[in-house]
C-alpha cells in the first residue's frame, strides 16, 4: 500500500487527523515525504485546496515541515527549547533565564504563619487572603476596565493555555510577539493554533506590526507589556496608547497580558486593555520573585473570559492549592519580603547594565533592557558564536530559538548573567568579544587564530 492510499478523509480535518494517525503508529517515519498536494488530491477524490488546508493544520501543529518544492515531510522530533539550566552540561551555562536564588525569599518563616486549616471539595476556589491583596493589586493596572474578577492558576504558561483554550478553536489565529517568549510559542504551536508574528522593537509591540495581525483575522494576542522576554523591552505610553488605538475597533479579539516581571520591573505598567475592550485577561506569575516552584499566578479578566477560564478549570485541578495560596499572601504582605523583591529587581537591573557597560566597551555594543536577561545583538550570526564560547566554557541561548519570523532575531544572545562574579562577568565579556572575531574569520573563510 502507497501512503496516498494509506490517507483517508474528505475533509482538510479527516486527511489532517488520518496522519496524525500514520505518524502516531509509525507507519508514516519522521523525514518520510507526503504525497504532493495534487497527487493526494485525485487519490482522494477531493479539491486541491482541501489537501492544501489539511496539510497547513499539520505544519502549524508540527506534524509535518513543508520544504517548498522540496515537499511537505513527516517533522523529525527535535527537542522543544525550554526555558530553565540545560541538562547535562559541565558548561557555564548563561542562557537560563532564571532568577537567582539567593535573591528569593526563604520561605519558613511564612510558613510558620500561616497555620493549619483544612480546605475540602466546594469551598471557594480563592484563598480569602489572597483575593482581597490580589485585588487591589490587579485593579490598580486595569483602572479602564468596568469590571474585573479574578482567577488563580498554578502558572503564567497554565493560565495563558487555558485562556487560549477557552477562546479559540485548531488553526485560530494569535498575535505572538517576535521574537518570542519560549513557553507562549510552544503553548500556540502544541494547541495547533497559528501564530502570526508581530515584530518588537525597543517599546515593544510595534502599531504596524498588531494593525497587520488584526487584518490577518488574530482571535487572540498575547503580549508582555514590560521586560518582554528575549528582549527587555517595555511599553512606553506612547506605544500603548497607539496599541490601545488600534485594538479600539476591535473589542472582541482576546488580549493576553503576561506581566511576569511586574514587583520586580523598574519600569511603569502600560496595558493594551482599553476602556471598551470587552475581551482581556491581565496575567501576573510570582515565579520571578518568590521562586519557579510557587507555581501561582493571578488572572484579572472581564467576567465572562472569567467564567470561561473557571471552566476549563474544572475538569482537571479545580483549583491551586490554598496552602500555596496563603503562603504567597503572607509573604507578599511581609514588609521585609516585598523590600527584598524591590532590593533584587534593583540588582538585576544593576548587574545587567553593569555587564552591558562591559560588552560595549569589548567592542559589542548592546543596550540593558528590563528584566532577568540581556539581549545582545552581535555583528555576526548567534550560533557560530555560541559554538565559539562552547570552546570557552560557556553555554549561551542563540536568538533563533525565539523566531517566528524575525530572522534578524538570529544575530542575538540571550544572556542571563545577573549571578556572575566581577570576574567572571569581564572574562565572559572578552571571551563574546573572542567569539565573534574567530566567528568572523570563519565566515570569511578564514582560520580563526
């Protein structure tokens, strides 16, 4: 049997799930070609445009790459990039994109606060403590919205996932930034959405960029308004307010706010979320203050995106755990606890630019931006450098890993260097600047010395 004949289906989601299947029995190998769309086509008794369709729902789910005229084939499994330390490396590794540890809370002596008290199935899903200081905290960024109700998840990523979940349906278009935040690629890729990139530059979203998003059909867009992750860029006002502009005539489509710096950000929050926007949800993690194992967030949204949310909620984990949930109140009402988060946003900052200082004055010119990275643009591509500092001892993240269509993005370093010594923090600055004169010579052709 041919694989046209293996194929079946009459519809783009039949042929589309008939491979799925292929491949999920290994019938169907990673790299194997597909029949050409005008071949599957006439096997199938159907229109071209239906195989067309069939095969774009597989390449945004991943299933397949198109080559062009190379042909559409089976996608090998490569591994996912992820945030966090790699696995397995005796290098330095400074692509984590983590906080330091030393500069997260210790938790006891909240603990020890607050107390024992049993919580069973119907009580209210929101820790009454955590509801009350969560809701001025949340209403505050959003003094435009009518009305706000709020939603605790175990994570930014789980409730960006679900509120996509709620709103769209496989191959719904949503507005990325790119480059990327790695964790909201992944979750529009794996959800079989499509992303439509919209391009950031040093104010964040650019207006051209969202206003081609909304044309192109976006029922979603997810958007950091400060320290947005590779690039450290924060909405100015200006940028928001001509954001906000554009999204005025569009009230329905779903605006996702991830603010996951936000007690740790030295800049002002500036939301897209204007005063009629009917369709919002203001996302706030305490991963990067009280530490990636909290796994809480915040979500204020209009309260139908809420009730939504609450349902998509309630088939698995009905809610995050109250434990949890008073052991951040009660750290997030210690006054010695938020002087330490204001004392390590203030220290991320610092390191950044005292470590960008260093970098312009070995020859790489770069600009700190707002949270725990740097983005560095060099004058030659990312990965022959990091190849170069591999050499070196050091383990740096490439900027292709955050494309969706910025190719430019492949010229930066992601480099999470807020922990390094005065030391070690010179000795990474000229072994960059060793990098990219040795990846220079070789893409010149020449033998590096």
């Amino acid at each position: 049997m041919t694989i046209g004949n293996a194929i079946a289906g009459t519809t783009a989601t039949e042929i589309a799930d008939s491979v799925r299947e292929l491949v999920e029995r290994d019938t169907l190998a990673p790299g194997e070609l597909l029949p050409p769309v005008r071949t599957l086509a006439e096997e199938l008794g159907v229109n071209r445009n239906t195989v067309v369709a069939a095969y774009k729902q597989l390449a945004q789910a991943g299933v397949v790459v198109s080559r062009g005229r190379g042909g559409t084939r089976v996608a090998r499994r490569a591994a996912v990039a992820q945030e966090g330390f790699a696995q397995g490396t005796v290098l330095r590794d400074i692509g984590t994109g983590n906080p330091d540890p030393d500069l997260i809370p210790d938790p006891t002596p909240a603990l020890a606060r607050i107390g024992r008290r049993t919580v069973l199935y119907g009580e209210p899903v929101i820790d009454r403590g955590l509801e009350d200081w969560a809701t001025g905290w949340m209403r505050d960024a959003l003094p435009a919205a009518p009305e706000v109700r709020l939603t605790i998840t175990g994570g930014a990523s789980d409730a960006i996932e679900r509120l996509l979940a709620q709103a769209l349906t496989r191959d719904d278009a949503v507005a990325l930034e790119d480059p990327c935040f790695l964790s909201s690629m992944n979750i529009v890729r794996l959800g079989g959405y499509r992303p439509v990139p919209v391009p950031v530059d040093a104010e964040g979203m650019t207006v051209a960029g969202l206003r081609a998003a909304v044309d192109a059909g976006v029922r979603a867009i997810v958007c950091t308004p400060r320290a947005q992750n590779p690039t450290g860029a924060s909405l100015s006002p200006a940028r928001a307010a001509a954001l906000r502009e554009v999204l005025a005539d569009h009230p329905y489509v779903l605006v996702i706010e991830d603010d996951h710096f936000s007690l740790l950000s030295a800049q002002p929050f500036h939301s897209l979320i204007g005063p009629g926007h009917r369709r919002f949800a203001l996302v706030r993690s305490v991963s990067k203050f009280l530490g990636p194992d909290m796994c809480l967030a915040v979500t204020a949204s209009d309260p139908d995106t809420a009730q939504r949310l609450a349902t998509r909620l309630s088939p698995g984990t009905t809610w995050v755990s109250h434990l949890l949930q008073r052991l951040a109140v009660a750290q997030l009402t210690d006054a010695a606890v938020t002087d330490g988060i204001r004392a390590a946003g203030a220290h991320y900052a610092a390191r950044n630019a005292a470590f960008a200082r260093m970098l312009s004055a070995a020859g790489v010119p770069t600009t700190p931006g707002d949270g725990l990275s740097l983005w560095v643009r060099l004058p030659v591509a990312a990965r022959e450098v990091t190849a170069q500092l591999m050499r070196r001892g050091w383990l740096a993240r490439p900027g292709d890993e955050f494309i969706l269509a910025d190719t430019d993005a492949a010229s930066h370093l992601r480099l999470t260097v807020h922990d390094l010594s005065d030391s070690d923090a010179a000795r990474l600055a000229s072994d960059i600047h060793a990098a990219v004169e040795a990846a220079r010579h070789h893409e010149s052709g020449m033998i590096a010395p």
